[in-house]
C-alpha cells in the first residue's frame, strides 16, 4: 500500500512537471514562424513583394508580419513604442526572433527595465528629479549610440486579401511578441528606401491612429532630404489635423534648412490656428537664427493671440542674446497687454544676468502699469543684487 501511495506521489509530481513544462515551452520555449529573406541586397520593394507572395503561397489566414530594420543614432538607453511597459509579453527580443535562438533565462533585468521606464516617463511629464535619478541609478547615458531598428507592418486577412492593420517601432534589442502571427523579416534597409515604402503604404493606410504611426515611422529616419519632402506632403496635404500635427512635429526633429523653410511657409499659409501652434513648437526646436526670425514675426504679427503668446512663450525658452532683445521689443511694442505680460515672463526665464536689467528697465520705463507690476513680480523672484537695490530705490521715490 505504501509503495502504492508512493507511486502516485511520484506520477503526480511528473504529472505537475510535464505541465509546468509545456506550459513553459509554449509561453516562451517554442519560437514563432520567422521567416527570413536571403538576398538582403536587393531592393526593398523586392524584397515586400516577395514577403506578401510568400504570405499569399502559405495561406496565413489570419494574417502576418513584415520587418526590416534601419540604423539609427539614439540615447544608449532610448527605447520606442511600449518597449519597456509590454516587457513580458514575450521572452524574445528581435534580434533572438530573427536568429531562432530561445529566451535566456538568467541574468534578466526587467525590476531595472520598468524602473528606468517609469523615471524616464516622469522625465518626460516634466519631472526634473527624473532625470538626476536615472543618472543616480546608472540607467542615463547622454552619448548617443548606433542602434538597429525595426520597422514591423502588420497585416490582417480580409476576404483572402491582405489589409494593412498597424505599425510598431522597436529596437531590435528589445522584446516583441508576434502574437502568434508568422513574421517575414527583410533584413536591413536604407533610409532612401524605407521612407519610399513607408509612403507608398501611407497611402494603403485607413484610419488616423495607422496613419499617424507610418507619419512617426518615417520622421524617426536622419536623413533629412528624404524626410522633409514626405512631411511636407503630409504636413500640406488633405490629410486629417492629427495626420498633419504628427508631420509638423516631425518636421521640427530634423536637422538643416530644409525643414525649417517648409515651417516657415505653414506659419505664413496654414490657416488652423492650433496647427500654426505646432508649427511654432518645431521652429523653436530648430535654434537657428532663421528659425528665431521667423518666430520673431509671428510673436509680432501672428493673427492669433495664442499663436503669439506661443512664439514669445518658446523665444523665451531659447537661450540665444538675440531673442531676449526680440522679447524686450515685443513687451514694449505689441499692443495687446497680455502678449506684453508675456514676454515679460519669458525675459524671467533668462539668466539672472542678463534678465534682470532688461526687467528692469521695464519695470522703470513701461507705459502700461500691469506691465510693470508684471517686471516687478519675477524681479522679486531672483536673488540678485541689483534687483534689491531697485526695490530699495523704488521704495525712496514713494
């Protein structure tokens, strides 16, 4: 009886095993249907036409993905899309996907993942103690590195007819989970060529949100005169706001002349206000003295008073001298008294040195009293000398 009960101790416990097992192998042991194209030198049209024949010969009813890469100069610890908040979705990166090799167990960091993923979204809510605690960690490195990667396109079977679905971008030493559908991987592809397919299939795209994923997957390209005439098209174009927002702000990522010209006609042509707002975000991005004039004119003239209030609002936040002599010139001359409230304010966030004679003079020369009530306010923020002795002066007059 006992060697009986014994027995169906150790059936039980193989039992258990074998479970745990295929439980294993299924979620994270048994590799996805990754299929890899072999003449990576070929053209990259080629090389989709080929990956939507292949997926049409294999009857993949449900659907299935193409990938490529590109290489790109990011943040050692910059990441895309939900890299660091899906991370166990998969045990893979794509990288392990494409070279058929399973998930290593050891070693793994995701508890540091999640934490640099959760300071890195404070950063970017605007927490400036994010920032000297992902340095504190270890987890900031400001250098920037040459990364691959990927571009992953995804298609659902609709009517035996393949429907484009979405759009994810990965480094490829991220995780990425297929879901079950086959992945067509096309190796590595130009900028040139990828920004030509990313538009071709901008035009197969239905919907905002899928458009406005193939608009951010071709402005993450460095290659700004294969970028910018793509943008332009959209950021010109009979394209949504959203679609067109997205442009815009891309436009502002791109390094050279070429992206800021195109800016400087949306704010002179555009007509949406909310749109020329983006469009002035971009242009301060740019920190260029082109870029500074033309944010000049539309602090003066724009014919939206938000769209001005936005100008100054950015001018302020450039460090260049020439822009705190355009701010002073905007708070004594534009006629409108909370555009010269405003860039009053963003005087202040100049340094110490060079703000406070201009508040200053302000404070002592200005026509309109809440103005200078304005100047008087962020002079009373600063710990600067002069700024004491004009209080002290200005108390002897009264």
């Amino acid at each position: 009886m006992k060697r009986l009960i014994f027995n169906r101790h150790i059936s039980g416990g193989l039992l258990v095993a074998a479970i745990l097992c295929v439980w294993c192998v299924w979620t994270q042991g048994t590799l996805p249907n990754v299929v890899t194209y072999a003449g990576e030198g070929d053209p990259l049209q080629k090389r989709w036409e080929w990956a939507l024949g292949e997926a049409a010969a294999g009857g993949y009813d449900h659907g299935f993905w193409i990938g490529y890469s590109i290489t790109k100069w990011i943040g050692e610890n910059e990441f895309y899309g939900d890299d660091c908040i899906r991370r166990r979705e998969s045990g893979r990166t794509i990288e392990e996907l494409i070279g058929g090799r399973r998930f290593k167990e050891e070693g793994t960091d995701e508890e540091d993942e999640l934490k640099r993923a959760t300071l890195l979204a404070l950063w970017n809510l605007g927490d400036e103690k994010a920032i000297s605690k992902l340095r504190e960690e270890g987890f900031w490195n400001e250098g920037r590195v040459e990364k691959e990667v990927a571009i992953l396109v995804l298609y659902e079977m609709e009517k035996a007819a393949p429907r484009l679905e979405d759009v994810e971008i990965r480094r490829i030493d991220q995780r990425f989970d297929p879901e079950g559908y086959a992945l067509f991987w096309l190796g590595h592809a130009g900028d040139e060529q990828s920004i030509d397919l990313l538009w071709d299939r901008l035009g197969d795209a239905d919907g905002t949100a899928l458009q406005k994923r193939i608009v951010t997957a071709v402005g993450i390209h460095h290659t700004p005169e294969h970028v910018v005439p793509v943008l332009e098209k959209v950021a010109c174009g009979d394209y949504g706001k959203k679609v067109r927002g997205d442009a815009i702000f891309w436009l502002g990522q791109q390094e050279g002349r070429e992206s800021v010209t195109v800016l400087k006609r949306l704010v002179r042509e555009e007509e949406d206000a909310k749109l020329r707002e983006k469009v002035i975000f971009s242009l301060h991005c740019h920190d260029g003295d082109e870029a500074i004039s033309v944010l000049a004119d539309a602090a003066r003239t724009d014919r939206s008073t938000k769209v001005r209030k936005n100008a100054v609002f950015w001018l302020g936040q450039m460090a260049a001298r020439k822009t705190l002599d355009i701010l002073s010139e905007v708070a004594f001359d534009s006629d409108e008294t909370e555009i010269q409230e405003h860039a009053v304010f963003a005087i202040s966030q100049h340094s110490d040195r060079e703000a406070v004679p201009m508040l200053i003079e302000i404070a002592k020369k200005h026509r309109n009293p809440q103005v200078r009530k304005k100047a008087i306010f962020w002079l009373g923020q600063t710990d600067d000398e002069r700024a004491l002795n004009f209080f002290v002066e200005l108390l002897r007059d009264e």
